[in-house]
C-alpha cells in the first residue's frame, strides 16, 4: 500500500480558513507525479503534510496501510522520505561530498558506504567530478543537484521536490528536472511541486490542487 | 537507526574547522570572557598571596607568652609547643642583657640565652643551628656592623671565644634591638618570653589559648600578638572569599553559553538542514555538544594562556596554588557553558523544519 492522505484538513492557527478541506488521495507508487496550482493554493503545505513535517490540523496520513503516529513521523520521515527545497540548502563551507553524505550518515550508514553511495549519486546528477569541491564554489543549478544527489543517495521510497526549478533558468531547469525524474532510484516515488507547466509534463501524472482539493490532471 | 557516533564527532569537527571565520571569532570572544575571569582571579590571587607571603614573613601569626614571673617549668611548657597541631615553631627566650664585646670595646650588643624554637620562630629560614656551649648566633645587623660571618670567633665579654655558627634575620621578627648575639640552651628554667609561630588557620585560637599554658594557680600570665590588628588591618583570607569574581564564574558561562546560541542562530538554516535529513534532536544536541566541547576548550586554553603570560609579565609567575584556583574558577565557568550551550542551539532550532530551512 502506498502514501495516503485521508481526510486532510488543514489551518494554520485557529479561525483561519483551510488550506486543505477534507482531502483524500492515495499516491501511486513508482512514478513521478508533479503537483501544479495557483500561489497560495496549499501546495507546499501538502508536500510538507505528506512528508511528515507538518502534522495536519484534521485527518491522518497512512503508509502501507497504517496510520502514521507523531511518534513514528520522525523516524519514518528519516527512513523513507528524502526532500529537495525550492532554496538551496547546504552545508557551504563542506565539501560536495559531505553534502551528499549526509542523509546516509544521518540514517546511521557507515562513514564507507555512505561515501560510495554519495559518489554515486553524484554521478547520477552528473557532479561526479566535483565530490572535494566545497559546497559553495559551485552555481546555483548545481547546487541544486547536488540536493537531489543527497536526497537519492539514500534512496528514498518516496522523493519529494517543493518547487525545486523556482529559481533556476531554463536549461537549469531542464538539467535539474532531468536529475529528479530520471535520477531518482528505481522503485522511488516523485512527488514534485511546481509552478512550471514544462516541468509538470515531464512527469508521469500532474495532480492539480484547488481550492483545498487533489485532482488528477490540470495545468499549472 | 540515527548518527552513529563517530560520524557525528566528525561532523561537528568539520563543522568547527570548516568555518574558519566564524570559529576563529566564537573562540576571540569566548576567550575573551574566560580571558577577564582568569586575569581578575590571577590579578586578586597575586594580590593577596603575595600580601599573605609579606604579612607570615613579618610575623603576622606570631604570638608571645608572658609567663608568671619565675615559673621553673616555663621553657619547657613553651618548647613542648611545639608538638602541638597548628604550631609552626615555638622555643622560649630567657632575661637577654646587654653586655660589650672584647674585641669591640663600647659596642654594645644584647645577648640572651634561647631555645632552638626561638631560633626558628626568629628566622625561619636558619638552617644551622648551634649546638650550645662555646658556639653562638649572630644577629645580621651585628653581622654587618663587626663584618662577622659563620665560622667567625666571638669574645664577649671577657669569657672564652665562642664561634659564630649562624647568622640570623632576628631582625625582622624582633626589631627592637639591632645587635643579638644569641646561644642555645636546654629547655629548662624559667623564661621572660615564649614566642609561638601559628598557622594561618590556627592562630586565633592559639592565640586565645596561650595564657593557660603559663598560667599556675593564681599566677596569670599573659599572651600578645607580635603584631596587632586592628580595623585597618587587611585580612587576606575574607578578602580572597569575597572577591567579586567568586560568583562571577556563572554569569561568564552564561556569556559564553549565550555566544554559542547566538551563532546557532545565524546557523539555524544549517541546523534545519540536519534535521530536515532526519537527525533527532538529541543527536543535534550532541553534535553542537562536540562542536562547544572544541570551540569553548580552544577559548580556555587561548584565555588562560595569554592571561597567565601577561600575569607573568606584570607581576611574578603564579605558583601553583593560584593557577589552581585560577583554573578551578575559569573550568567550572567553562564546563557550565558546555552544559548549557547546546541546549540553547537545540533551543533554537525548535518550531517547524520547513521554516528553519527558508531561513537563509
């Protein structure tokens, strides 16, 4: 059984108006899904939700099946889920390497593996060169990827982007969504936000979110 | 299923070396904290040992015994003060009298009979001490004024020659008379004087105590200190216990807590970025703890270095004792703020991750 969101309800703080009203959808597993909807429309409050950073104000997530307790969401989080920001952040002063390993190292990998892993992964994004390079002599793009190198490194079951192209230029954007969708681990499930409808149809399924409410299909 | 601990100590140590501008000022400051705590407590505790040194020197805790006028057991009551607890040195001086010296006609000089105590009480640091018989000590200003040494030939007054075997400071314990010309004899007979040397912690209550020693029956006797104290007269020990900086150790490790929190603050999109990877709160905890555990060591060692130097400079090489005292102060203050540190960089990283990471 795969990500689920039953009844999703959610406000940030009382008496404000829901961001999310009563949402349910269940994720497929395996593919890249990219959800699309206007500013201010909950997106990231979702991703943030299904991730497990944010518990929702009504309604419960459940993996494989099981509800998800606040108790397990911060070792679940670690084990399954792997995160790439619309910001870029990074250890600067670190190397290109330390970065990628620190998800790894994190979940308690050996120093050894996590770096074989780490370069790996690189490699994938195509940073396969720059492993000793600190973090904060490469540009904006491949800063980027080497987000998404740290967040596959891991392999996560379930991959989620919250606007990773925002700031990036066009063949930025094309190399980083070419890293996410085609970089990720066999097996992983995308889950990316974004305001870019060239980005959203390179996805396998475009979800759109409106007025509190998941659909299949939309523009962004 | 979290950092397994040496990846974690590394990270915090690269943490640390990989930032060379932002470690290299956290230590400047800290080590400027820890630098005012040592330099106030090497500046008192120089201040007031040497004071203590000088006030021992000039017979601060010395104490003199006036028995009953012709007690036969006097000497040896006095000399037997000498095995008690809290007793530097004790010997007993018995009537001096002024007599003139053979090989110097009209110069005057006192000469009195003492125990081996006395010698002690006098100049402590004496070291040969005459058998008796033919073999005398000399006064220092006697010394000087005949150009008398040790191994030198004494005649006083028309008696054999007595060799001189030692030449004491009498003088800076017993100022009143210049000239001493001193013999050792047995610890028996009535004496005018004890003079006791007491420990610094001892020397009220032997003082106190003195009179009953001497006292027979009705016969009072009395006892004085060789220097009186009055209102103005410093008391290094209260002095020492309530300098200001004995409870200033804490606000120190408040400082020096606070400086570390308010760059885990600056970090707190760093920080973010280890939680959002899945790192628990405590393993944080433990990797700021690493992280202040080399940051704050370096300010201490730097601190106490430079404090010591200049200390050294300016006055004289702290002895043990005052480094001791030094470092006791600065380490509590420091090992508080390794306490409280990382719990103020956790502190501040608390509240939602995905707000911490937009912090840039």
């Amino acid at each position: 059984m795969p990500l689920e969101l039953r009844t999703v309800t959610h406000r940030y703080g009382p008496g404000s108006p829901p961001v999310l009203r009563g949402l349910s959808f269940v994720f497929p597993e395996d593919c890249s899904l990219a959800v699309v909807g206007p500013s201010g429309s909950g997106k990231t409050t979702l991703l943030a939700i299904a991730g497990l950073l944010l518990a929702p104000s009504e309604g419960e997530v459940r993996i494989d099946g099981k509800e998800v307790s606040r108790g397990q969401a911060g070792e679940l989080r670690t084990r399954l889920f792997g995160w790439v920001f619309q910001t870029v952040n990074v250890l600067s002063g670190r190397s290109v390497e330390d970065n990628a390993m620190l998800s790894l190292l994190a979940r308690g990998t050996r120093e050894e593996d996590a770096r074989a892993a780490a370069q790996g992964a690189l490699a994938t994004v195509g940073l396969g060169e720059f492993g000793e390079r600190r973090a904060n002599s490469l540009s904006g793009g491949e800063l980027q990827r080497l987000c998404i190198a740290r967040a596959v490194a891991a392999k996560p079951r379930f991959l989620l982007a919250d606007e990773p192209t925002g700031q990036l230029d066009g063949a930025t954007t094309e190399r980083v969504t070419r890293a996410l969708i085609e970089g990720r681990p066999k097996g992983t499930t995308l889950l990316m936000v974004t305001h870019d409808p060239l980005v959203a149809a390179q996805c396998d399924l475009t979800l759109a979110l409106q007025d509190g409410q998941l659909s299949i299909g939309g523009m962004a | 299923m979290s950092w397994r601990p040496r990846a974690l100590a590394r990270e915090a140590w690269l943490n640390v070396v990989t930032s060379p501008w932002r470690t290299s000022g956290l230590v400047l400051a800290m080590a400027a904290i820890f630098g005012g705590l040592v330099g106030l407590e090497l500046g008192d505790a120089n201040e007031l040992t040497g004071f203590q040194e000088s006030f021992v020197r000039s017979g601060g805790y010395v104490a003199l015994g006036i028995p009953a006028e012709g007690d036969p057991g006097s000497a040896a009551r006095c000399e037997a003060l000498n095995d008690q607890p809290g007793v530097v040195a004790a010997g007993a001086v018995f009537a001096p009298e002024l007599e003139t010296l053979e090989t110097a006609p009209g110069v005057l000089f006192q000469r009195a009979a003492v125990t081996e105590g006395a010698l002690r009480v006098w100049d402590p640091r004496l070291r040969t001490v005459p058998a008796g018989g033919r073999e005398m000590v000399v006064g220092l200003a006697l010394a000087r004024e005949m150009g008398l040494r040790v191994g030198s030939w004494l005649i006083p007054g028309g008696e054999e020659p007595a060799l001189v075997t030692g030449v004491a400071d009498v003088e800076r314990r017993n100022p009143q008379v210049a000239r001493w010309v001193l013999e050792v004899a047995p610890p028996a007979g009535a004496i005018e004087q004890c003079w006791v040397e007491f420990e610094p912690g001892a020397y009220e209550g032997g003082l106190a105590a003195l009179p009953a020693v001497f006292t027979i029956g009705d016969e009072g006797a009395v006892a004085r200190p060789y220097i009186r104290r009055d209102e103005f007269t410093r008391d290094p020990a209260s002095e020492w216990e309530s300098r200001p900086q004995k409870d200033g150790w804490p606000l120190a490790a408040g400082l020096v807590a606070g400086l570390f929190g308010l760059t885990a603050w600056f970090r707190r999109s760093e920080l973010g970025l280890y939680l959002a990877v899945g790192t628990p709160r405590s393993s944080l905890m433990a990797m700021l703890a690493v992280e202040a555990l080399v940051v704050v060591g370096f300010a201490l060692a730097l601190a106490t270095g430079y404090a010591f130097a200049i200390d050294e400079a300016l006055r004289h090489a702290p002895g043990w004792d005052e480094a001791g005292i030094v470092l006791r102060t600065a380490g509590s203050a420091a090992l508080l703020a390794l306490a409280v540190a990382p719990v103020l960089g956790v502190l501040v990283v608390r509240g939602s991750i995905a707000e911490l990471l937009k912090d840039r």
